[in-house]
C-alpha cells in the first residue's frame, strides 16, 4: 500500500537560478543537494520537510539531446507541469515577493469560493499557483 508521495519533479532551465527562486524568494528550504558523477540530485521542500520537489533539467540520464531540446522549448513557453502551493495569507506573501523584486506574476491574490490564490511563473516559465483555502 502506498502511504505518502515522497517527490515529485519538475523540470527547470537551471537548476541554480530555480534553486535561488524557490529558497530565495519563496521561501521553500532545500533538501537535497547532491552529485553523483555529471548528475546533480537537487530538491526544494516547505520548510519543516514533507514532500519534495526535484529541480530536474532536461538532459542525460533521462533524455537524449533532441528530446531534450523540445522540453527547453515547452518549459520556456510555461507549456509543463507546474505547481500549487498553500499559505495562510496569500495577500501578504504576495507583497513580501514584490517587496523582494519579483514581477512575474500571472495573476494577483483573487478571491474565488475555495478560497484566495495567486499565480506567477518561476525563472524557467512553470505556472505556479498559490493558494489561500477559504
């Protein structure tokens, strides 16, 4: 039986600009950092720990250099998987990162009936959600 999801991934352009973004601006903690031979096993978590995001880049082991190539093209166009994440005050969290610097957002704190959320992209174009249940 399964009982929990461990990690689930996400692909990103460069793994230390992504790294700076979810640390550095939206204040995840980093998990795992760690080299093994040319690949580099990177992860991000709410702090606290719970399930982790891999900060995976398109490349070897997992694809060759064509594939590759078409998923840089779909992640830049915010074409991939993306990410919806909670908070307890959607409006202030949205301030502290423009306070911060960041401007790309797809979509200001709204309230809806689930609740309150946001959207903006990550360095690499994923479509992140941030949510404030109602």
């Amino acid at each position: 039986m399964i009982t929990k999801l461990n990690v689930t991934s996400i692909f990103v352009l460069d793994k230390d600009e992504a790294l700076d973004f979810y640390v550095g601006k939206l204040g995840l903690e980093k998990g795992n950092d760690v080299q093994q031979g040319a690949y580099r096993w990177l992860t991000v978590r709410v702090p606290g720990g719970g399930t982790e995001i891999q900060l995976e880049e398109p490349g070897p082991p997992l694809h060759d250099d064509a594939t590759a190539e078409q998923l840089r093209a779909l992640i830049a166009k915010g074409a991939m998987t993306g990410l919806v994440l909670n908070t307890d005050d959607v409006r202030a969290l949205f301030e502290t990162l423009k306070a911060r610097g960041f401007t790309d957002f797809t979509q200001e704190p709204t309230d809806h009936f689930y609740g309150t959320d946001m959207g903006l992209r990550d360095p690499s174009g994923n479509a992140i959600r941030i949510l404030q249940q109602g």
